[in-house]
C-alpha cells in the first residue's frame, strides 16, 4: 500500500464512534449552524490554547481577515507578513482594500526575520505612500515564529499583531501560546491541518471582550451584540439590526462537534508528531538539512520539511517508491503575478533561495516506524547514489 502523506483515516479509526457520535447527534438535532456545539467548542479551544475569547469562523482566512476588518484597516495601509506561506496570508489585505507588504525569513526556522521585519517597516514609513497598522506573523510548518522579538517590533512602531497559527495551532514558545504575544492568534481547520475538522473552518483566538463582541457582531453580517443594544427599545427583532458592514462567516456545527473530538487527542497526537520529527532528524541530520526549531520552541509538525539540492530528482526517486512528497511553496507569494506589485523593501533574497529547496516528507502522528523507515533509507539511497 501507498504511505500516505496524512493519514487522516487512522485518526478516525482512533476516534472511533464517539466521533460518529456527536456527529449523528448533529444531524438528529437539526441545529446544523451555530448550534450549541459551537459554544462548548469555542470553550475548549480557548482553554487549550490559553485564550480567554475564542470566535469561531468559517475558514483560516476569514479568520484572518476578521481582525483587520475589526481594526478598521483598509485603503492606504500596510500590513507586514512573510511571502514564504500559503497565500490566505497575504490574501486578505487586498480583501479589505489594504497592502500586504513582504519580509523576508530567518534561514533556519523559515519563520519572519524581526530585523528585516523592523526594516521594513522603517522604509514604509520613510516613503510615505502607505501608513503601516499591522503585523501578520506565520507559525510555518508548525512552529512558533520569534513572538519576544517580532512584538517588540510591534510595541516600538505602534502596530496590531497576529499570529496566524494556521499551520501551528497548539505550538509553545516557552511553554506559551502566541496570543500571549500577539493581540490575536487565528488558525485554520482545514482537514489536513494538526487541528482539523471535516470540512473548512477557522477561529479567531483574542484577549479582549469588546473587541471579541466586535467580531462577533462582524462574523454574522454585522448584526448586533449586546453593547449595541443594551438600553435602547425595539418595536422588531434586534437580531435583525445590523449596526455595520461585516460577513457571513459560521462555522457549521457538525465541525464543531468533530472539533470537539479531535481535542481530546491533539495533546497525545502532538506528542506523537514530535517523536515521529526526532525520529526523521536521528535518520536523515547527516544527509539532508533537516529542520531547525526556535530555541524554547514546540512545533506540531504541520509539515516535515528538508531542503536538498536536487529536490526534482529526489521527489521522482521517492514517487518511484510510492512515497508521496509535497512543496511549500514552490513559488512564493511575491512571485505571483497578482501579487508582484506589492512593496518588498529590502527584497527577499531568502525566500526566495529556500523555495527552491525545500521539500515535505509524510508527516502525521500514526507515520509507523516501519514506513518511517522506508522512507529514511530512500533518501539515504538517493544521495548515498548521487554524491
């Protein structure tokens, strides 16, 4: 049999029919949006993650966008975020009308570099076209970015900062999460993520209520909360009063109550993906360039990912053996036509060397040692042949 990349069904498997469960009672109840399910997830989520508000959304991407709408952040701003990440990052600026600007990575960890990311932010100021608001910083693969450093970036110029955990979710910066840093962390749960449901959904985690009331009155076409109404009098549903311009971003219930599921294990599964990660370095640190975590750091191993100089050849050895292989991002964000005239001050030398070699191997918390093993002597046989 093929190995897979993620094995999704050996955790279905685990889960078993508790699982099959909470969705069948889902479907019995007839509360299909916004049932209560949503409440006892948003509960447990905030209680894993160490975030006192959690709003749970439609995608890892409306969770991003819902901050910078909750900011007022639009035309004539700069929000800052790496290039090396998938696009939803970079995505949602021009959806609020504003202007991603892209900085360059650390080479180790391929996480945002806060030096460059400081330079940046002084030659935006410094041209005077757009006036900097936010910080978009990406737990790529996995792991925390630099939060010590990259918030005191945001504190010295004044600016919003995210972490968007859509890889990372559950990763620890020395035994934090990053909203301890950051004034809001969004993830994504998209199946192939470590925390994901059946289907897409997001979740915006925060620190503050009436900033948290605001994404709430956002998430569901504006409509209004407590504050908008408390003391006033209505001759019609308040429910109906939408007091400004928002989205239609609901999670879906069923997801919710797989969600729910899915954290009863993550802790145990975040073990199990550090151990198959150390397994991988023990096998491969002196043939490839294996990953590097921050100092302090625990990553969940979203991907599992090495650089070697002959990727194209190696991909094609390994697919030869029936093992899957993937790369991110083989062509990063500033890259794209759509996005290449957005300002990249300083240029981004980094990223753009490293798209060009990295390459992710399977990465789940069910890989066996048997597969692992498999998958370690391809490798090795591969450049042991070509050196």
């Amino acid at each position: 049999m093929p190995i897979p990349f993620i094995d999704l069904q050996a955790q279905r498997a685990r889960l078993g029919q508790p699982l099959e469960d909470a969705i069948l009672k889902v479907v019995r109840s007839g509360a299909y949006v916004m049932g209560p399910e949503i409440g006892q997830f948003e509960k447990a989520l905030g209680e894993f993650g160490q975030a006192p508000f959690v709003l749970s959304c439609g995608s890892g991407t409306e969770a991003l966008q819902l901050p910078l709408m909750a900011w007022g952040i639009g035309p004539g701003d700069a929000v800052f975020c790496p290039s090396f990440t998938f696009a939803a990052t970079a995505e949602v600026m021009p959806l609020v009308g504003a202007s991603p600007v892209f900085v360059d990575i650390l080479e180790d960890t391929y996480n945002l570099d806060p030096a460059k990311l400081d330079a940046a932010i002084e030659a935006v100021k410094a041209a005077g076209e757009l006036t900097p608001k936010a910080i978009i910083a990406v737990d790529l693969f996995g792991q925390p970015a630099d939060y010590p450093a990259i918030a005191t970036v945001a504190r010295k110029h004044g600016l919003k900062l995210i972490a968007d955990s859509a890889q990372g979710f559950g990763c620890t910066l020395n035994g934090q999460h990053p909203i301890h840093w950051a004034d809001v962390a969004t993830t994504s749960f998209f199946p192939a993520k470590p925390l994901g449901c059946y289907g897409d959904g997001g979740a915006v985690l925060s620190k503050d209520a009436d900033f948290h009331d605001l994404l709430v009155s956002l998430r569901v076409h504006g409509q209004a909360v407590k504050s908008d109404i408390e003391g006033r009098t209505f001759d019609h549903d308040p429910k109906y009063l939408n007091m400004r311009i928002g989205m239609n971003s609901r999670m879906d219930t069923i997801q919710a109550a797989v969600l729910l599921q899915k954290l009863t294990i993550f802790a145990d599964e975040i073990e199990s993906r550090n151990k198959v990660a150390a397994r991988y370095a023990e096998q491969l640190g002196d043939v490839v360039k294996v990953p590097t975590v921050i100092q302090g750091g625990v990553s969940v191993w979203a991907q599992y990912t090495i650089e070697t100089d002959d990727r194209d050849g190696l991909i094609a050895h390994l697919k030869g053996q029936a093992i899957p292989t993937a790369v991110y991002y083989p062509i990063p964000i500033h890259r794209q036509d759509i996005y290449s005239k957005y300002p990249a001050p300083g240029g981004l030398p980094v990223t753009d060397a490293k798209a060009k070699v990295v390459m992710s191997l399977p990465m789940h918390p069910y890989l066996s040692e048997t597969d692992q093993d498999q998958i370690t002597a391809a490798i090795r046989a591969f450049v042991k042949r070509n050196s």
